[in-house]
C-alpha cells in the first residue's frame, strides 16, 4: 500500500482530464505542485488564495 500522499496523487491524476474548466485547471495544477504534506495544503497562503479565488468564480 502507497502513502498518503501517492494516493492523493492519484486521485488528482483521475480528476484532471475530467476538468475542463480554466479556473478548475487552474486550481488543481496548484494542489498537484504542492510540495508539502496533503493534511498541510490548508495552511499554505498560496493554496488559500486560489482556494478563496476557486470558491468565488464558483458561487451559485
């Protein structure tokens, strides 16, 4: 069994080609490059900021 991280990958892997949305891209391409540990992602200033842009383009 693969760590944590390897999973969240692989997730991310099967939802990118369902994305057709520039600002889904966008977002995801940020979360995939994150460096850190997944449980961590909250607490990046950057990742907060696309986050707060990704949750505003998509209101409704």
């Amino acid at each position: 069994m693969g760590s944590r991280s390897e999973a969240v990958g692989e997730l991310l892997d099967l939802i990118a080609p369902k994305l057709t949305d520039r600002a889904d891209r966008t977002f995801l391409d940020e979360v995939q490059n994150f460096n850190g540990d997944p449980d961590d992602l909250w607490l990046d200033s950057k990742i907060k900021a696309k986050t707060k842009k990704w949750l505003d383009a998509h209101k409704g």
